[in-house]
C-alpha cells in the first residue's frame, strides 16, 4: 500500500490536494489514518505531502502552493550562482495584495516578499528546477532587488553576488539599466555595478 501512495504522490510531484486524493480512493477516514500513521503530511488546508525515505523536492510544493508566487532574492541569488550560502528560506515574491495567512505553512519555510503590482510584474521568467516548472526573477530584476535592499543583506553575500553577475556572460547591461530605472535604483546601479565594471575592464587590458 506505502509504495501504491508513494506513486500516486509521485504523479503529483508530491502533493496532493484533498479532492485528489478522493479521486484516488483515499477519502476522510483514510486520510486521517495516512496522517497518524505519519504517511502524509497537512501541510495547509486541504493540502497534503507524501513521507517517505526518498522525499521529494520542495519545489513541486512551492509550485502548487504559491503558483503567483516567483523566486527572488536569496532563493534567486542561489539559483544563478551568486552566493554560496544555501538559503534558510525559499524567498518568494507576491503582490502585495495577497493573503498573509496562506504563507502561514510549516514546512517548506518560505519567506514572502509582499511586493507592489508594478514593480512585482518587472523580470518575471520561467525556469525548471527538479523536473518543475517554476517563476523565478531574472539576473537583472535579482540584482535591481539586492541593491534596492542592500541594508538588508550580509556584506559577503552581497559583494560576492555583484562580483558574480559582472563576470556572468549571460548577464544583460541594458536590460539592467531598464529595470534599474523603472525600480528606482538607477544611481544604486550605476555606482555599484559601475566600479566592478571598471575593475573588470582593467584586470582585462
């Protein structure tokens, strides 16, 4: 039976909704029998995660739990490479008029980022991580983000981020100075961005 319901969550990408599960054949007093026994998880209304020896990634959780939801700072500075500090919390952005109590989940840890509509819609791309399909914010609008909240962030994490992005050959200097103005962080930008710009120029010559 274990094996049947590690399958079955498998084809869900390792969670499952409760009407799901009904499809399925598992139904109230299942359900709960699958939770004592410590087989699934709640991990929020209606929501349910597979536990088992071969656990799943987090990411198939985040997907269906937060689907406006895309990854920004720590999360995307972790993802293109830019840190070498593996997140406490997966960081995603929303927009501001999002529900706060539907971040209220115990497990994946997630950290939400309440952002106004005009600058939430600003970089938002598409990536796959373990095998799903996920919003994730570009290099650019991950850079604009991690100067607009420089106060915020470790001194290391942040030097070694704008370090990365300068010496990335997929990174994209007029798509930067396009967000950097519309983001409002145009003189951040170019101070910054401007020096390591130089640095690198002249560790080339």
């Amino acid at each position: 039976m274990e094996q049947s319901l590690e399958r079955i969550f498998e084809k869900f990408g390792g969670v499952m909704r409760t009407s799901q599960l009904n499809q399925e054949g598992y139904y109230y007093k299942k359900i709960q029998e699958l939770l004592e026994s410590n087989q699934i998880e709640q991990i929020r209304r209606g929501y349910y995660q597979y536990i088992g020896d071969n656990s799943f990634s987090d990411i198939p959780t985040i997907a269906t739990l937060f689907p406006d939801g895309i990854l920004c700072m720590e999360s995307a500075l972790d993802y293109y490479g830019y840190t070498d500090r593996t997140p406490s919390a997966w960081h995603i952005a929303v927009d501001s008029k999002s529900t706060r109590t539907r971040f209220y989940i115990d497990y994946p840890v997630v950290k939400p980022h309440f952002i106004q509509k005009e600058r939430y819609l600003i970089g938002i791309t598409e990536t796959e991580m373990d095998g799903q399909k996920i919003k994730i914010y570009d290099r650019e609008r991950t850079m604009c983000d991690l100067l607009f909240h420089r106060n915020k962030v470790d001194g290391e994490v942040f030097n070694t981020a704008i370090q990365r992005y300068v010496s990335d050959p997929e990174k994209s200097t007029a798509k930067l100075m396009k967000y950097a103005k519309a983001l409002h962080v145009e003189k951040k930008v170019r101070e910054v961005l401007g020096i390591w710009m130089h640095l690198l120029l002249q560790r080339a010559v």
